[in-house]
C-alpha cells in the first residue's frame, strides 16, 4: 500500500494555535493533499489554552513525567479548552483554507475505549482503538476530521488524553501514516542537532542520558509504538515548515524518522 492510499494522521500541538500564519500554512498544505486525494486526519493537543483557562481559574498546573495531572475540579475547564475552543480555532482555520471538516472528540463514535490510565494522574484517560466506521464515512466524503484528545470512559466520565498518545491510537485504528508535529524541527542530539532516524536502543540511551525528556519523551514513546505495532517509520517535524508535508506525502522524509526495530 503506498503511502498516497494510508491516512495521513497529523498531530499538532497547542504551540500551533497561538500562530495563526502557522495554522493557515498547515491548512493551506492539508487542502493541497486533500485536494489530491490524500485523507488526512488530524488530532490536536491545546495546552498553551489548558494553561491559561487554568490560571484564570486560579488553579495550578502539575505534570507527571511529562503528562498532565488532571484532578476532578479541573476536568471542566481542560475539555472546554481542548474539545471547546482548540477545536473550533483549528476548524475555523480549516474552514477558511476551504477545507470541510468535522470537529470532534476522541468521545464520538465509538472510535476508541478509554479508561483512567494512572490513578496519580486523576482524569487522565488510556485509550485504545475500537470502531473506525465513523472516522472513515467521514474521510469517504473527503472530510478532514479534527479530533481532539478528549475522551469518554464507559461510565460517561470525561477523560483528558495525551495528545501525542491519542493521535498514536488514531494512526492505529485507520492503519495510517503518522506524523507528530511541534515547533520544534523534530528529535535534537544534545547539542540540538536534529537527529535524522531514531531507534528503540537509541532513544532509550538518550532518555538515559536526559536528551529526551519530559513532552519529548512522551512524543517519542507514542512514535515508537506505533512504528513498532505497524512497521514504519513515524515522523517527528515541525509544522512550521507546512510545506514539508506535500513532500511527505511524496514519500519524501521530514524531521526525525523514529524507526521499528
């Protein structure tokens, strides 16, 4: 199967929607691929507006290895943050390149089942895939989903999901090609060199080393796995070189190739 035919899934990051000409080059390369055929999907964090939503409620910010630690009272202003306003200033981008799109959360359609993944980290939500029926009646009519990272547990609970590890599941459910965007250039050495291709040994030494910490360490581990459960390479790039992604979609390399073993 060549890379045109697989989904192309693009995690984005909250940094991306603080930068509007960002956010309209990403699109404007989304409707060049979508306007050839490629389905893309793509799924977003927003934690520069979890932060702020938080601040002006006057509650505090704690990460746990690099993951959000969501308590009871905070899950409120998190899924306003993320399914509210990231969603709608994402598609309202979409909107405006001419792309049609659906926003949506990891909650609809059954795409996914979560649970709570650590009780340390409160509302923090695990998922997995489950029904890609929704997600592909919507790339059938040459929609771009916009998914955001939160989702509902079986008992109607809002969890609040990693964005790096909800775009990892969605690659997984549409047998996709994943690609991790930030504002950074992809995986830097020590010397913040950007490191071409990364493997499971590799990264577990510069982990080791604390190279790789923190969002990065949680942005490479969800790669790994993936590229380890479909055997390819996941990309870690920036999206401020949007124009990268029409190359990728000719199968060409961007950023830090993280490789299967």
């Amino acid at each position: 199967m060549s890379l045109e035919k697989k989904p192309l899934v693009l995690k984005v990051g909250g940094a991306l929607l603080q930068c509007e000409m960002g956010m309209a080059r990403l699109m404007s390369a989304a409707a060049a691929m979508i306007n050839k055929g490629q389905s893309v999907i793509m799924v977003h964090g927003g934690g520069c507006f979890v932060d702020e939503q938080l601040t002006a409620n006057g509650m505090v910010t704690q990460k746990l290895d690099g993951l959000r630690v969501t308590p009871a009272e905070q899950i409120p202003v998190v899924v306003g943050a993320l399914a509210g306003t990231s969603n709608k200033l994402l598609q309202g981008a979409a909107v405006k390149a001419g792309i049609t799109c659906v926003g949506m959360s990891l909650g609809d359609g059954d795409i996914v089942t979560a649970k709570i993944k650590n009780e340390q980290l409160g509302f923090v939500g695990e998922v997995m895939p489950n029904d890609a029926a929704y997600l592909n009646f919507i790339l059938a009519k040459g929609w771009m989903p916009i998914v955001s990272s939160i989702a509902i547990d079986e008992l109607g609970q809002l969890l609040n999901v990693n964005a790096d590890q909800a775009a990892a599941v969605i690659a997984k459910l549409v047998n996709g090609q994943l690609v991790l965007l930030s504002d950074v250039s992809g995986v830097l050495d020590g010397k913040g060199q950007l490191i071409q291709s990364l493997s499971k040994t590799h990264s577990d030494e510069l982990t080791k080393l604390g190279v790789i910490d923190k969002g990065m360490k949680v942005k490479v581990e969800a790669a790994l796995e993936v590229a380890q459960w479909m055997g390819q390479p996941v990309q870690v790039a920036s999206w401020r070189d949007a124009e990268q992604l029409n190359a990728l979609v000719k199968g060409e390399a961007i950023g830090t190739q993280v490789l299967p073993d």
